[in-house]
C-alpha cells in the first residue's frame, strides 16, 4: 500500500494580506487628496455661480439659501430643515451631511468661528472636507497644504504635440495638425501600427 503523502504545511502568511509594518508614525486614516477634494466640492455647491466672461471662468455669485440656514441652525433638526425644506440641497449634500450633523454643530459652535458669510462658508467647508475621520483643524489644516500646493503647480499644459515627417510628396520637415505641410497628407499611424511595418522607431 503506497505512503499517504505528507500534507503541505501551512503558510504563517497568507499571500494578499497587507504587511503590518506599512511605515512609521500613526496610520493614515484618510488621503489628504480626498480630504481637499470633497472640501472643494462642499465650497462649490455651498454657492450661486455665473459665468465671468472677462475671466473666461465660472465665480461665485451669492450664497445658497439652503447653506445659510445650515449657517443658522442651532439643532439637528434645524440641519435637517436646513437640507430638506425647498429650496432643499442637491442630493449629494444630503446623503453626505446627513450622517455627520454633530460633526456640523461642533464646527459652528467653535469659538474661532467667523464672522462673515463668505469665510464661515468656507471654514465649514474645509472642517468638514476630513469627514470625521480627522479632526476639524486637522482637515482645515491638509486643505491649507492641498491649497497651497496646488497654487504652485503650473496652470499650463500641452495644446498640440507635432511630429517629424518625412512624406512621399518629398517634404521633410515638422507636421502641421498632424498633416504634412506641404501636400496635406494626414498622419494616419494605426495601420502602420497594425501590421508592424512604415512606422520609425525613436
């Protein structure tokens, strides 16, 4: 009778679990990107907007009436109003500060609170951008840095890339919208592509 062959031995660790040494320091609990992110969209739907043609931009035109009544509120239930009453807040403000209403209260009871419509507006916006999952100074805080290091990105980028040709016509020289210059002949690179043949490599 043949030996029963010797079980495998079972690994200490299993082959998707993540490693628990991931860095020094505490855990993130949250990404600075999303923390910014979903300040900035709180900013955005906090306020009317019209588009300026000078700028060539969309700015800020007056504030929500339903985001002034969150200013106002005083209570969960007046939040709840705040939100539902016409005219009621879109959807996403809805399911997202429905869930954190003494998170709200706590921000607008702060004693550094501000005073201006537009600055409260923005302050409640980048307290709430963490979410609850880091505190409110911790959140306006990220978005500080976030802000900042946004502003120092270049706003430029690329409008047209142009190639080198060398046509049949015999023009040789850069492209023009990616046609040759001289006879109009379009750059058309996938068949080239597919058959694996015309096309130079660099």
């Amino acid at each position: 009778m043949a030996k029963r062959k010797k079980a495998a031995r079972k690994p200490k660790f299993a082959l998707d679990t993540c490693d628990a040494e991931s860095g020094r320091g505490r855990p993130r609990k949250a990404q600075a990107s999303e923390i910014y992110g979903r300040a900035e969209n709180y900013r955005t739907y906090f306020w009317e907007h019209r588009y300026d043609k000078r700028r060539k931009q969309n700015v800020r035109d007056h504030p929500q009436e339903w985001s002034l009544r969150i200013l106002a509120a005083s209570s969960e239930d007046d939040l709840r109003k705040a939100l539902t009453e016409p005219p009621e807040a879109p959807f996403y403000i809805q399911m997202q500060f429905g869930n954190i209403f003494p998170l709200i209260l706590s921000v607008l009871r702060e004693r550094k609170f501000p005073k201006t419509v537009a600055a409260q507006l923005d302050y409640l916006a980048d307290s709430l951008g963490g979410y609850g999952e880091v505190s409110p100074r911790r959140s306006r805080d990220v978005c500080g840095i976030e802000r900042a290091r946004a502003r120092r990105t270049p706003q430029f980028k690329i409008i047209r890339h142009e190639y080198y040709v060398e046509c049949s016509c015999g023009y040789k020289g850069p492209a023009r919208d990616n046609r040759c210059r001289k006879c109009r002949a379009e750059i058309n690179p996938f068949p080239d592509m597919l058959w694996g043949n015309g096309m130079e490599h660099f």
